[in-house]
C-alpha cells in the first residue's frame, strides 16, 4: 500500500521528572500551519502508535476536503496526534497529564490543536489545560477564524447541547460510525433490521455507535467493556446499558437482565453478527484472534484497531474492513465544522451533516474499492493521494 505522506514533521518524547512517565507527541503535517488530533492516554502508548495515529489524522483531513464544496468554510488542518503512557485512572494520572500539556505549551499555542482521545474526556483536558496556562487546546487555529469570539461561542454553546443525557460531542462521532456501517449494509442489499451487530467498547465512540445502531433497527447481540462481554442474541437494551456505564465506559452488572450473559472478554471478537465494531483500544484483532470474527464487516471506530496482518488475513476470508481514518473521521470533522461556521449548535443539524458527509464519502471509498478491485483502506489512500496536489498549491504544506 502506498503511503502518500513522506516523514513526520515533528517526533518528540517527553518524559515526567516526578513519575517517570513517559509522553509523545507527532506532528505529521501541517496545512496553514496548524495540525489537528486528540490526546490519548493509555498504560502502553508508545512512540510508534502516536506516529500511526498522527498520519491517520492527516488522511482525516484531506478525505474530508471538497475542493467543489464553496460554501464550506471548513478547509481542512494537517495531523497530529499526542499520547501519554499511563493508565488514567491512576490517581497520579491528572498531575501527569497537566505537566504533559505545560511541557508542550509552546506547540497547543502555535501548531497543534487537540482534544479528547481514548482515556481522556473533553472536561478533564480542558480543565488541565488551564492548570498548564492555555488558553485553550485549540488555541491555535484562532488566527483562521473570521470572527474568533462567535466561533468559540459557537462551539462552546455546541459541547453543551445533550441529546437524552449524553453530551453532542459524544454522540456525533458514533453518528458517522453508524452511517459508515449503513451505507456498507445499504450496498449489500442487506436491510438493517436484518442484520447484526457486536460492539468492543462503550466509551465515548463505542456507546454512541450501538445507539445510534440500535436507533437505525439493528440488532445490539455483544457489547464488551473491561469487566467483559455481555451479550444476548435476542438483543441487549443498549439504552439500559449506556446509563448504567461509569466515567471509563464500565457498565454495572447489576441492570443486566435474565437473558443477558456475561461472557469472556475477547467473546465480542466471535460473536454471530453481521457487523463487528471495535471501538475501544487500538490492535484490538491480530493475526491470531482475526480467525474468530465471523461477521462480514469490521467497521473500525477506534483508532487502528486491526493490524496490517490481521485485515490481510480478514481479506481473504471474504471479509471487509471500513477503515479508521473514513469510518470515525466524523469526530474531528465536526469540531472544525463547528467552529467555522458550516454548522451551529444544534444536534438535529449536526447529526443531518455528519450523516450526508460520511454517506458521500464512505460511498466514494467503496465505490472505488470495488472498481479497482483494491480494499477501502486502500482506496481511501488513493483519494487522499489525489487530493494532496490541490490542498498543497492552494494551502501549502510544510513537510
């Protein structure tokens, strides 16, 4: 597979002189001179998943341009990515994290924009940010903006718009998940109240994903959280579920019903379903446990959940993985959306643009795939390929 971006830009680490604790950050590119992507922090993050996470942000992006679109103020950043190996619910973990974000203060301010990833939430960031002394984690697209203090309104007044409890900016993301596996049903003639679904993770992504599933009419069989699967065949109350979850997406046991069945943690991976949505933790299906996965497509929601190997050996099974970089690409999509003014802060009208964005662009990635008879990953680096000399004759590139 051609990678149509050369080196990173920016590969640093850092470590915490109280912990020991080690973090990155990676800026792949920059257009305009500001980068986009969220911070994870996670026990293992490493260096190098950091770097895949930052070019997968980069892709993001330039899937997203539409260079025939000109009513759309959003023009798309460069990508990067930060991440910090610690387990977040160690009780050292904020310290971490505020030194973390005073230690790279000179980079929010000026190259990176960022916020909430896996271990992470949007009000936990943002509260460390200010003990770091930033004005904010995006604090340096503000000189892009036509008019800063209504884009900030804007997307403050959008991050406290909730839909049945859960914040908008939770839900969106699942929104484009749940599109790009509708559209992928849509294509095989397969109605949705026929088909199945299994779901590794109910945080932030994965619990908007099964809801919005749910709401489309499929079936919910298997969720997975850290204690293990839960899983019903006749379906799970995903509902029930999503408000019985704790800070870390852990749901309590206790509201599960007769038929539910508490199962291994890796059952989700097995489950009898038409459509397996990891969305949890990156390398989630390897070489090995891919000979478990039985459903027909595996629509990636969190960030590189199967490896190189694994979607190789899912391939010549028969069976399909929507990549990352199209499939949860909605998130940040809709941050920049915001903020610029292509929407405002309504969860009707940002549901409605995130559903027709990812429906035309899953669209062009599967339709590419199968006229050149080449994987959606693959036919999606082919897009980002052939919109790069555009973007750089028109925005510029710092490589």
């Amino acid at each position: 597979m051609t990678d149509p971006f050369p080196a990173p830009l920016i590969s640093l680490t850092w470590t915490d002189h109280v912990t020991g604790t080690q973090g990155y950050l990676v800026v792949d590119r920059l257009v305009r001179g500001v980068s986009s992507g969220g911070l994870r922090m996670r026990e293992g993050c490493t260096l190098a998943e950091v770097t895949g996470l930052a070019r997968g942000m980069s892709m993001k992006e330039a899937l997203h341009y539409d260079a025939d679109d000109a009513r759309a103020r959003y023009i798309p950043l460069g990508g990067a990515k930060g991440g910090i190996d610690c387990d977040p619910r160690d009780p050292r973990a904020y310290g971490v994290l505020v030194r973390y974000l005073r230690a790279v203060r000179p980079y929010i301010e000026s190259v990176w924009t960022t916020g909430e990833d896996l271990g992470l939430s949007q009000d936990l960031v943002d509260r460390a940010a200010a003990e770091a002394g930033l004005v904010s984690t995006i604090q340096a697209v503000y000189p892009l903006l036509d008019d800063e203090a209504a884009a900030r309104r804007r997307l403050a007044d959008a991050f406290a718009v909730t839909v049945d409890g859960i914040g908008l900016d939770e839900l969106v993301g699942g929104c484009g998940v749940a599109e790009a596996a509708l559209v992928a049903l849509d294509r095989a003639g397969l109605a949705p109240e026929d088909a199945r679904v299994s779901v590794q993770g109910l945080g932030t992504m994965g619990g908007a994903t099964a809801r919005f599933l749910a709401g489309a009419g499929l079936t919910v069989v298997a969720v997975a959280d850290v204690k293990g699967t839960i899983a019903n065949p006749a379906g799970l109350d995903v509902e029930a579920l999503l408000a019985a979850r704790d800070a870390y997406g852990t749901v309590d046991r206790s509201v599960l019903r007769g038929a539910d069945r508490e199962l291994p943690a890796d059952a989700w991976l097995a489950a009898d379903a038409d459509v397996l949505v990891p969305a949890a933790v990156s390398y989630a299906v390897d070489a090995v446990n891919q000979v478990s996965v039985r459903a027909r497509w595996v629509v990636e929601a969190a960030n590189m959940p199967v490896l190189p190997e694994a979607e190789a050996l899912l391939a010549a099974r028969g069976i399909t993985v929507l990549p990352d970089v199209v499939v949860n690409s909605g998130t940040n999509a809709w941050w920049w959306w915001t903020l610029f003014g292509d929407i405002g802060a309504d969860a009707e009208e940002a549901f409605g643009h995130t559903r027709r964005a990812m429906r035309a662009l899953v669209g062009r990635v599967l339709e590419r795939a199968d006229a050149e008879g080449i994987a959606p990953r693959e036919a999606a680096h082919a897009l980002v390929a052939d919109r790069l000399p555009l973007m750089a004759e028109r925005f510029g590139w710092f490589r």
